[in-house]
C-alpha cells in the first residue's frame, strides 16, 4: 500500500531497488587484506594472549614473556598437598602482580604461570628479580620459582 495515494499492488511486481549500500576505503581494504600473524604460543592463557595483542596493537613490536614455573611444587604438594601449594602459588602471584604495578601483568597458566613485561631492558630485569624475592618472602613456605624468557611461539629465547 502507498502511503502517499493509498494504492495498491501486489509485491511481487514491483522493481526491487537498494537504496542503502556502502563502499569500504582504501584502509579498510588493506586491513582485510593485510596478513594477521598468529604466532602466540597456542599453551599460553587466553589472558596472556589478548595482553601481547593489546601491546602489538599499542605499537610494542616485540612484547617480552617470562615463565615462571616452581622448583619446590613436587616437595609442597608431597608435604601438604595440591590445595596448599596452589594457596601459596596464588600469593605469590599476588604479591608479584601488586609489586610490578604497571611495568608488567601477570597471568596464570595450569601448570606455568607468565610475567607480560612493558619493555625489555636491565631496570626491568632487575625489578622482576627484586619483586619475585620480595613476594616469595612473604610466603610461609618457598615456592622456588625458576625463571625463563620465552619467545612469542612459546620456546625459550637466550
């Protein structure tokens, strides 16, 4: 029905027309066509994940990974179970992520957990090792963690 003359015709004899359409510009096509590099360790946490892309996309071409995995998990566990190792495992980090503030974020692994650092230099390296000391300090029983820095495919780099 026509809303202007009040007439009527059936649907199907009608010329169709898209009155609404769209065109992408040059630097959308180029984001749809530029090549999305995945090479992000498929074992690290989603969280991890999403923090290296945040800081690919802040322009930090080479974010830096440090895994944290535990010397003294199997004497812990075997000393008062699973429960209370994951309890001191979980201060830890707490005290980690609170004493690297903003120079780095914290992400919790199944069986490692990952330092996401803002920068790669000697300041930062030893602020890691000041804070990993200092939160292990508070701990009733040391989780002996070990540290190494690892590449974006997950492997570990010198």
């Amino acid at each position: 029905m026509c809303l202007d003359c009040g007439g009527r015709t059936d649907g199907e004899r009608i010329t169709r027309l898209d009155i609404c359409s769209y065109t992408l510009t040059e630097a959308g096509v180029a984001m749809l066509n530029r090549r999305v590099q995945r090479t992000v360790a498929e074992h690290f946490p989603a969280s991890l994940k999403s923090a290296v892309e945040r800081e690919r996309n802040a322009g930090q071409t080479r974010p830096t990974v440090v895994e944290v995995s535990y010397r003294n998990k199997d004497a812990l566990v075997a000393a008062g179970g699973l429960l209370r190792f994951e309890k001191l495992r979980t201060l830890f980090l707490e005290c980690l992520a609170n004493g690297m503030g903003t120079q780095a974020s914290v992400h919790v692994g199944e069986q490692e957990d990952y330092v996401l650092l803002g920068r790669r230099d000697r300041q930062i390296a030893d602020l890691l090792k000041e804070q990993i000391r200092a939160a292990e300090s508070v701990l009733s029983d040391p989780v002996g963690p070990a540290l190494q820095l690892l590449g974006m495919n997950g492997r570990a780099e010198p």
